[in-house]
C-alpha cells in the first residue's frame, strides 16, 4: 500500500471508543544531556475500549496543540488524523 495514496480506517471496528487521557510533549536533548526548550513531538494518550489500553499518538511539533477535556469522547480521533498527516508529510521528505 503506497501511503501517499491513502487509506480509510474505520474507527470504530479498529479502535472502538478512544477516550482523551493526556499530552505529553517530549523536548529535544541538548549535548550535556538536559532537556531543551525546542520541542521534539507531542505524544497524545488516548484510551482504546477494544483493546483495552492505551495509544501513544505522536504528533509532529509542526501541528499546533490541540487540547481537549478528560475522557472525551469522539474528539481524540482529530488526533489521529494530524498523525496520518504528519507521517504523510515525513515520507515526502525522504
């Protein structure tokens, strides 16, 4: 399958229910070891009611930060969307 031709998922057989949990954004390591101040990715958690865990989504630094309450419903599936965008645009680069 050739990503930049796209693909659909359908959301709810593949992941059920994702409910909102956390963002967590993940700096950039300066040489000495301690964290910078530019930001690497953002990583949204979002609860899966099929699987019964949690996915880590990474988000580019480039999409601006979404922020959305505890446990919504429905939203979370905006970040899977930048997600697909954003590997689309990482492969275009190459």
């Amino acid at each position: 399958m050739r990503l930049s031709n796209g693909f659909v998922i359908d959301k709810e057989k593949t992941f059920g229910e994702l409910k909102f949990t956390a963002v967590r954004d993940v700096f950039l390591q300066n040489e000495d070891g301690t964290p910078s101040t530019q930001l690497k990715k953002r990583i949204y958690d979002l609860k899966c009611s099929l699987h019964g865990g949690i996915i880590p989504v990474c988000v580019p630094p480039e999409v601006p930060l979404r922020e959305f309450p505890y446990n919504a419903v429905g939203i979370p599936y905006v970040c899977l969307k930048c997600f697909i965008k954003g590997m689309k645009q990482s492969i275009s680069e190459r």
